[in-house]
C-alpha cells in the first residue's frame, strides 16, 4: 500500500466517490499512517474553509450524476438512446456509487410495488370468492 496518495485520491474518500474495496484499503492505510492522516486532514480542513477548485464543486454536488427520474427511465428502458448510453456508462464504467444506491433503491421500491400488489388482489379475491357466482 503506497503512503503517498494523490489529492484526488484524497478527495475520492472524502467524498465516498472510491469503490469499495479502495475504500477499505484506504482506511487501512489510514490506521497506519499518521502521514497520511494529516495529509487527509489537511485537505478535510481545506475544503471546510471554503477554498474549492471547480472539479471539487463538480464532484461534490455531482453534477455528472443521472437524476433519480433518469435512473428510473433507464431502470424501465424508457430513455432515448444517447441518455441510456450516457447512464450505462455512468453506472457500468464510471461505477458512481452514489447513482448504484440509487438504482437499488428503485429495484427494490418496484419488487416491493409488485409485491404489495399481489397481496392486495389476494385478499380482493378472498374477500370477495363467496360473493361470485359460478358460470354454470
């Protein structure tokens, strides 16, 4: 593991923008190195005091980010073409962590619509089986 780090590597943490398993590694790392530490503090201090360059706003207020509506056009295939290229490659290649939480969460609220659907028509069916008439 190396001990000196690039601002932007330092930045990525700060902003839980690394993969997970460089996650890990680098709070590894920071355990281990008071260096590092400081360095990562230095720049944690920087950044609160207001002193930003234009890729520290970018990447903060992710402006490269799909919207949440997007992310659920591409869920639905619903997006134009050069959208959906735009998002696969976003989500795929990139690998925004913030934007994979984001499309789970909407896999998961559309398992769990379907899932309170069927209950519903369930308990309709069973509420109601006695009321209907056979087709004889």
């Amino acid at each position: 593991m190396p001990t000196a780090f690039r601002q932007s590597d330092l930045e990525a943490y700060l902003d839980e923008a690394l993969p997970a398993e460089e996650m890990a590694l680098f709070e590894r790392a920071l355990r281990e190195d008071r260096a590092l530490m400081r360095q990562l503090t230095a720049v944690h201090a920087r950044r609160n005091a207001g002193v930003h360059s234009l890729g520290e706003i970018w990447r903060r207020h992710r402006l490269s980010c799909p919207t949440r509506e997007q992310l659920g056009g591409w869920f639905l295939q619903t997006l134009p073409d050069e959208t959906a290229d735009y998002v696969a490659f976003h989500l795929e290649i990139v690998g925004c962590r913030y934007c994979q939480a984001n499309l789970r969460d909407l896999q998961a609220q559309v398992a769990e619509d379907q899932k309170t659907v069927q209950t519903r028509r369930r308990k309709y069916f069973q509420s109601s089986a006695g009321y209907l008439r056979s087709a004889k």
